[in-house]
C-alpha cells in the first residue's frame, strides 16, 4: 500500500482514520477527500486533500490517476437515519458512489476498503451472537446499499480480482467529530450533554441494546483488515466486528460512576426507534478474530473512562 485515497474524510471515521494513515503511511501518501463538510486546519495541514464527489465518476478516475492511488477507503455514505430521510440521495450517494469506486479499483488495480455496518442486518436476523453467515433482509434503505455493497465488493473480488475487503462496523464512540444522521448516534451525544450540562434527554428507549465500538478501535480494525494476509480470509465483505453491547441505561450508569449527579431522560424518536428495534443486539465476530486476529481493547469501562477525560474541557 503506497498511495491512499479516504474519500468521506471529513466524516466521523475519516477525521481520526486520515491521521493514523498518514503517521503509519506517510503524511503525503494519505489524500484526503471531502464533499460537503469543510475540513478543519490539522487535515488540511497535514497532508495532501481533494474536494470529490464520489458519484463523479471521472472526477474519481481523475484523482486516482494523478495522485497514482493504489488502495482506497471509501467511507462516503449517509448513515442510517439521514437516509430513512431521502432514500432517493441515499442510494445515489451510497451505491454509485460505491460503484464509481470499485470500476476506479478495477481499472487502476487498487485496494478498496468498505465500511458496512450492523444496518446491513434486519430483524428477521438473529440478533444475539449474530452469526458471520445469516439471514440478511435489512427494513433500511441504508441496510439495503450495505447489503448489495458487501455483495457488489465480493463480486468484484470473485470477478475482477479488485482486493475489496469490509468490516460490519457496530455503533461507533468518538470525541473527535460528532456523527451526522445515525441511530447510534445517541451513544455519542450523551457524552458531550454529561460533561456540559450533567443531563441528557434519549432519542431510543430502555432496553434498546446494540453493538458498539470506540474509535481507536475501529481505525485499529480498518488498517488490520487491509493489512490481513489474504490466504487468511475466507471472508472479504463484510466481517462482524464487536467490542461491547449496551442499552442506553447502562451506558448512563457507566457515565454516572464519573459524574454522579448526571441524569437522564426518553424522549424517544420512533423513527430512530423503528431503525434500532430492526439491527442485532450483539454479533459474533469468531471469523474475524480467526482470519485476521481481530481482538477490540476497550470495554465500556475504559471507552467511558477515556471519553470523559477527552471531553472534560467542555465542564
Ligand atoms: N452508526 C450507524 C448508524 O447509526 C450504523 O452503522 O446509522
């Protein structure tokens, strides 16, 4: 892997995942794509950046040729709540893009990452110990791009030889860049609201239980994949990956250990209820810690313990 493109880089993933390919890589062997979010100095400073729309396909061809990209992380997408919001621009965006990318990855003989998610799952998937090899009929319309997106990935690998590998990624917490449109997303908010103003008012109901992952982890997952030994996989799109599972009551008590007298409230969104009620509450992730060694390191203990420390300058 030499030159990388990360298009999505001013997202959630990519705002930590550029600066941890550009200090393994090399700052300028990193360029990093943005589309409608205005990046912030240190990505700018910190190697070399292009404006792309990914649904442009010559505009991709353009930029793979002349920055001579051989390995791709395409993190462009709109996450599941946004999406529910203009199905239409949701598979715009999500699948030509996805497409653009994957011709790009054929043409030019690149290496192409891809993020699906637990959105891929609906709710006629088993939803504790969701196996690696299941039911896949997601509600979403952001499940359904990453379920044909896991499968257009291996028909590029099977058909083309295009070395297209994924991971399900679970919700994922981070104290970086605040998420944009996601169901998880609460698991994120509730932070910030307990370190500014000791109370959080929650968009999903008791009980409702799903995977989720700090950050350090998922980059840590990302780059582990594409550096995986591929006689190893026998599995390319898309790997459960899991680190720990929580409702929103436990992650608050996990806070209030910190912060005693924070509190919360439902005030629950039906429709971000609808999507959270269709995705599996924990998936077995054996294959991917099998074929590539996947071990995650942080547990809500320490990913709490961590956020609010990172976020204390907001008290
Ligand atoms: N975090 C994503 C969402 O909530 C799921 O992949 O849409």
């Amino acid at each position: 892997m030499n030159r990388i493109l990360v298009t999505g880089a001013t997202g959630q993933i990519g705002s930590e995942l550029v600066p941890a390919l550009r200090k393994k890589y090399g700052p300028e062997n990193v360029i990093a794509a943005w589309h409608k979010t205005q990046p912030d100095r240190e990505l700018l400073a910190g190697g070399p950046f292009c404006v792309l729309d990914a649904r442009d396909s010559v505009a991709v061809e353009k930029i793979i040729t002349e920055y001579r990209i051989d390995a791709i992380y395409h993190l462009a997408a709109l996450l599941s709540a946004s999406a529910e919001k203009d199905p239409q621009l949701a598979w715009d965006v999500n699948m030509n893009g996805l497409r653009n990318m994957l011709e790009a990855a054929r043409k030019f003989t690149c290496s192409l990452f891809f993020p699906s998610s637990i959105g891929a799952f609906g709710p006629s998937t088993p939803a504790d110990n969701t196996p690696q090899d299941t039911i896949q009929r997601p509600t979403t319309i952001y499940g359904i791009t990453k379920v044909t997106g896991e499968l257009l990935c291996d028909y590029y690998f099977r058909r083309f030889h295009v070395d297209a590998r994924g991971l399900r990624f679970p919700g994922l917490i981070s104290y970086k860049t605040i998420p944009k449109g996601g169901t998880t997303d609460y698991a994120v908010e509730i932070f910030y609201a307990a370190a500014k103003h000791k109370k959080y008012e929650c968009f999903l109901k008791e009980g409702t239980r799903l995977d989720m992952m700090y950050m350090p982890d998922a980059i840590r997952a990302a780059v582990e994949l594409m550096e995986a030994d591929p006689a190893r996989l026998m599995h390319r799109n898309a790997f459960n990956v899991a680190a720990m599972s929580f409702s929103p009551e436990e992650l608050y008590h996990a806070i209030k250990k910190h912060i005693p007298d924070f509190t919360m409230t439902f005030q629950v969104d039906p429709a971000r209820q609808a999507i959270a009620d269709s995705w599996p509450h924990r998936m077995d992730d054996s294959a991917a810690r099998m074929e590539w060694a996947w071990r995650p390191e942080y547990d809500l203990a320490a990913m709490t313990k961590e956020m609010l420390e990172k976020l204390s300058h907001l008290r």
